[in-house]
C-alpha cells in the first residue's frame, strides 16, 4: 500500500477522482496527507469532510520560504511517503522536494505536453492557447515532476478533439473529464510498480489503450 501526499490549489476534482478509485479498492494507495497553497479551497473542503490531514503552505503561514521547505520534506520523510501527486497545484514544488522525490511526483497538466506547458500555462490560459492557436486536437497529460515546470518524463497522455464550437470553457470541461480517467490510471500503475524508467522514458508495464 503506498502512502500519497496530494497538492492542491482549486476545485480538487482529480485528487476526488483518485480518492474514489482507492475507496473503491481500485488504487492500492492511501492518501495520508494533502497539502495546499489556498485554505479555501473546495480540495482542502473535501479533505476537511474525509478527515484526511491537511498543511497549508501559503506565505500567511511560511513568510519565510527556506523554513517552508524544510517543513515539507521534513513532514513528507516523517510519514514515509512513496508518491507525491500534484492535483492542480499552481505553485512551483520546492526544489527540494523534487530532488529528494526523483520519479515519484506526478503532475497533470490540462493539455498535451510539450506544446502548451511551461510558466503561464495553467488551468483555462492552456485551453484558450489551444482554441487560439486553431488546434484540432488536445487533451491531457502525466508527466513525472522535474526541476523545469511542465518538463519532466512524459507517462502518458489522454487526446480530445477541439470542436469549432468549443469555447475555453467548454474545452476544459471534456478535458477535465479526461483527466478524472487519467490521472487515477496512473497512480494506479505506479502503486502497483508498473511504472518503468526504459532508456530514460517511463513505460507502464502490461498497459492496454482502450
Ligand atoms: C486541472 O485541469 C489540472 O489539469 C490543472 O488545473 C485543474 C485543476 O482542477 N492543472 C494545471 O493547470 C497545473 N499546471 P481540479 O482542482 O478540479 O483537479
């Protein structure tokens, strides 16, 4: 059973989809922890009503950001934990953190990576580049965390067709309800250890495209 620390910024509908697919027994996974830059968001609702612990990191709290840090990796090496899922989370992880969890951080992000990543593209900003720029196609993606945001090893992808009708909006909905599928396929794969480093490429062992 691995033990997961989730980050959060906003609605927390992908770490509710996780959630539900380890109550459902589907994830042989726990999530232990949630961590977030925002108290009031509906994440940090959910965790409140699940009773799973929570830490907020924000300046508020951290106005020192050296001591944050050390916060976090302190709590996150106390409770043993093997995986670290960024669910909308709009902040940088903290260097530290990312070193000392080399693939073992998964992030979602709303398209497909490489085009539409990197800093300014987050949330409803990536899928108004997408409508703009005339892409036919776009989707969502799982990357392991990196030091460059947005970078890091590509684990897999999920594509949606962009209709001509298709508003950011709209666009993110379908999107959105791709990554629910996503992002808990993932963790899966990784709490099971089907996750591969193959000549620096992650591979999910024995996956089947349906
Ligand atoms: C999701 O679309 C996620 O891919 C995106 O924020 C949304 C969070 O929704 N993440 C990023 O843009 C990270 N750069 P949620 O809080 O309902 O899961």
């Amino acid at each position: 059973m691995k033990k997961i620390a989730v980050f959060v910024s906003g609605g927390g509908s992908n770490f509710i989809a996780i959630h539900r697919q380890i109550i459902q027994g589907n994830i042989l996974g726990k999530i232990v922890m949630v961590f977030s830059n925002n108290p009031n968001c509906g994440a940090i609702k959910f965790a409140e009503e699940n009773s799973i612990p929570i830490f907020i990191i924000n300046a508020a709290r951290y106005p020192n950001a050296h001591t944050r840090d050390e916060f976090l990796l302190e709590t996150c090496l106390k409770a043993e934990i093997d995986l670290i899922c960024l669910a909308g989370f709009m902040k940088m992880l903290p260097q530290n953190i990312v070193k000392h969890y080399e693939y073992r951080i998964l992030n979602i992000h709303p398209g497909l990576l490489p085009e539409f990543g990197g800093k300014g593209f987050y949330g409803t900003r990536v899928h108004e580049a997408v409508i703009n720029t005339g892409k036919r196609e776009s989707g969502a993606t799982v990357h392991f965390v990196d030091e460059i945001y947005d970078h890091g090893p590509i684990i897999l992808q999920k594509k949606v067709e962009v209709m001509e009708t298709d508003t950011p909006e709209s666009l993110a909905a379908r999107v959105l309800k791709l990554e629910h599928e996503l992002f808990p396929e993932v963790v899966k794969a990784f709490c099971e250890n089907k996750i591969i480093m193959e000549n620096n490429k992650p591979k999910i062992l024995e996956y089947n495209e349906n």
